[in-house]
C-alpha cells in the first residue's frame, strides 16, 4: 500500500517538494555558515519525496536544536513552509487529494525545525 500511496504521492507535489528541499540543501552547502543544515534538509528531501512508510521521531538536543531551527527557519524554512501549504490548499479542494493535503501540512510544520529529527521506517 505504501507503494502506491508514494507513487501518488509523487505526482501530487511530493515530487517538486523534494526538488525544494534539495535546492535549500545544495544552497546551505555552498556556504560553511550553512553547511551544519544540509543534512537535516538531505533527510527531510528523502521524506518528501518517500513519505509513506516512514515518520519522523524528534531526537533534538534541546537548547542546541532550538538556535539551529531558528537559523534554520530564516534562512529556508519559511518558503519551504509555504510550498507545501500551497500544495495542501491546492490538494484540499477534492476528497482524492485530502490525505495528501494532510501530509503537505505535516511537512510544512516539519520544514519550519528540522533540526534534531529523524526519519525511520514504519514498523
């Protein structure tokens, strides 16, 4: 199931999405100041693009987490963040794209602190 939901996903915004996340991470690379970034937005590009079957678990370091997302959200957070809810608006106006919609609107509360997540597979 989770295959085809992927599949879909793909086609609904998930690809162009993960296309984002990858440019935020080649943008964060060509910088040492955002070098620290490029993984959690490497991470989070592989969640967007392959979002069923996997969840995200918060394994942040507290006070060090916090001050990474808030560089985090200034610098890509916050157009990644109205990606996908332009996404999740325009898949929310038929029943099909509902649940697809609901995804979109957990990765743009995602895309505003990835810092300390992980992804991990679905048990």
């Amino acid at each position: 199931m989770s295959l085809i939901l992927n599949i879909l996903w793909t086609l609904c915004g998930g690809l162009p999405m993960a296309l984002g996340w990858l440019l935020a991470a080649a943008l964060m690379c060509i910088s040492i100041i955002g070098l620290p970034w490029a993984p959690a937005a490497l991470r989070i590009a592989g969640y967007t693009l392959l979002p069923f079957g996997q969840r995200v678990e918060d394994n942040g370091d507290g006070a060090i987490s916090f001050v990474g997302n808030v560089i985090w959200f200034v610098l890509a957070g916050w157009w990644l963040a109205l990606g996908h809810l332009v996404c999740a608006a325009v898949l929310a106006v038929t029943i099909i794209g509902l649940p697809f919609a609901w995804a979109h609107l957990k990765l743009a509360r995602l895309s505003l602190a990835p810092v300390g997540k992980s992804v991990v597979p679905v048990d």
